[in-house]
C-alpha cells in the first residue's frame, strides 16, 4: 500500500523514521513517500522535502514566512494528489497539517494523525475541525485520552514513541566517553534562531562551572558555522548527532523547550528547562496559551518537576542558580529520580510505533 507522511520537525521525523520502520515490518510492500528527515529517509521513505525548509517557530516568525508557507502548502497537495496514496499520516505540524487535512478530507482520503496538536494547550475549539476532517487520531500522552473524550471523540493511545527508543538506547547501545570531567549538556534547539538566542545564554554558565566539560548537542539540520560564531573561545565540546550519548553521561542538563525535556527526563538527567522567543510572539502565546506548563514533563506530571525558565527569567544569575541545585543540592536530585521514576511508567510499556503502524494499515485498508 502506499503511505503519504508529513512530519515538520526533528522530534517529528524521530517518529516517523521509527513510524516508517515499522510499517515495513507489518507491510513488505508498502510504498512510503514522506515530508520530514533524515531519519525517516533511512528508514525507507522517499523524502520529498527536508524539515529544515518548513520549520518556522512563533508568531511573528510565521507571519514573515507566508508566503513560503503557502507555496509549500500548495505544493503538498499536488504531490499527495499525483501520488494517490492509500492513506495520508500527518505527524504533529498542527499548523500545515490541520489545513492539508482539511483539503485531504474534501478529496475523499482517508486521514491519520500520529501525535495530536496540543489542542488541549491553546485553540481548543480545533478539535471540531479534527473531528470532521481526521478519520483516525493516535495520541501519545495518556490525558489526552479524556482530553478529547470531552469533545466526544474517541481517540487511540498508542503509547509514547520516546520511550521505546530511549529504552532501545539504554539498553543496547554503548556509551562513547566525550571527556574527563563529569558533562553538563546544553540543548539549545533544533532552529537558528532560537539557538542564536538561547546558546549565548546558555554559555555564560561555563565560568561559573570550570570542573565540569559543557557540551553542545548540534542539531543536524544546522552547519557547524551557527555553532562556531556564538562558541567563540569558549572551551566547550560540540557534537553532532550524539544527543542521546551525551544525556547518557550527563550529570545536568540546559535543555530548550519542547520534545527534547521529555527525552532528558527519560535519560534521567537533571535539568533546567529554558525558553526565550520574539518579544512579541510570547505576548501572543501568554494570551492564547492555557496550560501551566511549558515543559512536557510538568504537564504530563502535572507539578513543576523540573525548572522552566522562562523568556525574562532566563538570565544568568537564574540560570547559575537552578543549575549550581541541580549540582550540589542532593535532595531535590533524589526528588527529581523519584518523579522521572514515576514519569517513565506513567507513560506505560507499550510499543507506540508498532502500535501506531498497525493502526495506520488498517485504515489504508480501509477499515477506519
């Protein structure tokens, strides 16, 4: 059969390489074309476009790259129209892939979406529209099972996919020592601009810290010469595609928001969650926005677990502060193992690709 997926970010291309793989083992013929990444290339997709092009983060961000979104929409709809695909897989995306869907659904396709837009943090009434438009939702954090049961729409758990890959981690792949010092971990972001704001920040913490080696986790859609111009003579590592070996042997961890808290938290690792945007684009968001929480792992938990701080609380002294706690104050480390402890299993056991792939057969066999 063939499968249509778009995945507009690097968490979303993690899913889908994973989504991509396990289709193939329950479908040996599938035929899978992809908007996303390298991972979801590896795995067997033909990639179509990278999500380096796509991914534009806030308000005011989005709202200068229109016409760029428009003519990628555009786009989109004529290769998924030329491919005739059995089914078309959007993977988060919320804001070009709720409208893909809603055009998909006019052509009589049938619709999946791996991993819901965070309807239940802003825009609620989205979910009338993903009702009408999407045939089968698979959602990957438990509360969104009564989430949308409020709106009277079931939904499918699958299982979180973070998870089964960080257990896959752990258990089978080999650390590789980066240095002699005990590491602290810096997570600036996967886009440009948020690494431009955060990473300077972030680095102020290596003077304060000289016993320990800080090392940059580099996102593979970005060149080393982003990473270089803010570095300057900062003594500090730069790896690139070695996440998951640095938060292996991390003791702390400057992580930005988003997939990546959770990731850290499933490694174990202390952290400091941190977040600073366009000025105007987080007005926006404190406006439109109505969860407690920025991190994953503080909304899952429902508690402020890890420390978020967040655009004017992201100054050096603070920064010093939540990170010299992380270090030295052995309660609230043994607090923070507690509460990871009690994170991992509420995200349950269960294989949420291989879940998700046999879901998504079964609809591009016609079975909705």
């Amino acid at each position: 059969m063939r499968y249509y997926i778009i995945a507009g970010e690097a968490s979303g291309d993690l899913v889908g390489g994973n989504l991509i793989r396990a289709i193939h083992e329950q479908d040996t013929h599938a035929n899978v074309r992809c908007w996303g990444g390298d991972k979801m290339e590896t795995a067997g997709a033909t990639l179509i476009k990278h999500y380096r092009e796509l991914a534009f983060m806030g308000f005011v961000e989005v709202i200068t790259h229109l016409r760029a979104i428009f003519r990628n929409i555009e786009f989109c709809k004529k290769d998924i129209l030329a491919y005739k695909p059995d089914v078309l897989v959007l993977i988060d995306y919320p804001g070009f892939n709720l409208r893909i869907a809603e055009w998909a659904k006019k052509q009589n396709m049938r619709i999946a979406y791996y991993v819901s837009p965070q309807v239940w943090a802003w825009k609620e009434k989205r979910v009338e529209k993903i009702k009408r438009d999407v045939d089968k939702m698979l959602v990957i954090l438990p509360f969104e099972v009564d989430f949308y049961k409020k709106w009277d729409y079931k939904v499918t758990y699958v299982g979180h996919p973070l998870v089964e890959v960080v257990r896959e981690e752990k258990n089978n792949v080999p650390v590789i020592s980066l240095s002699d010092k005990p590491v602290i971990a810096l997570l600036p972001g996967s886009r440009a601009q948020e690494i431009k704001v955060k990473l300077p920040i972030m680095l102020r913490m290596v003077k304060y810290f000289p016993e320990y080696c800080f090392v940059i986790a580099q996102a593979s859609a970005q060149p080393d010469s982003l990473y270089k111009e803010i570095i300057g003579e900062e003594p500090v590592l730069l790896v690139k595609d070695q996440t998951y070996n640095l938060l292996k042997q991390a003791k702390a961890g400057l992580i930005t928001s988003g997939t990546a808290t959770l990731e850290t938290a499933l490694f174990g690792v202390p952290q400091v969650v941190c977040y600073k945007g366009n000025a105007v684009s987080f007005w926006l968001a404190t406006k439109l926005v109505s969860v407690k929480y920025i991190s994953l792992v503080n909304l899952i938990m429902d508690k402020p677990v890890v420390t978020e701080l967040i655009q004017g609380e992201l100054t050096e002294a603070n920064l010093k502060t939540a990170l010299t706690r992380l270090l030295q104050d052995e309660a609230y480390k043994k607090e923070l193992k507690q509460d990871y402890e009690t994170l991992w299993h509420s995200l349950g056991d269960k294989h949420a690709s291989v879940n998700a792939a046999k879901e998504i057969i079964s609809l591009a066999s016609g079975n909705v």
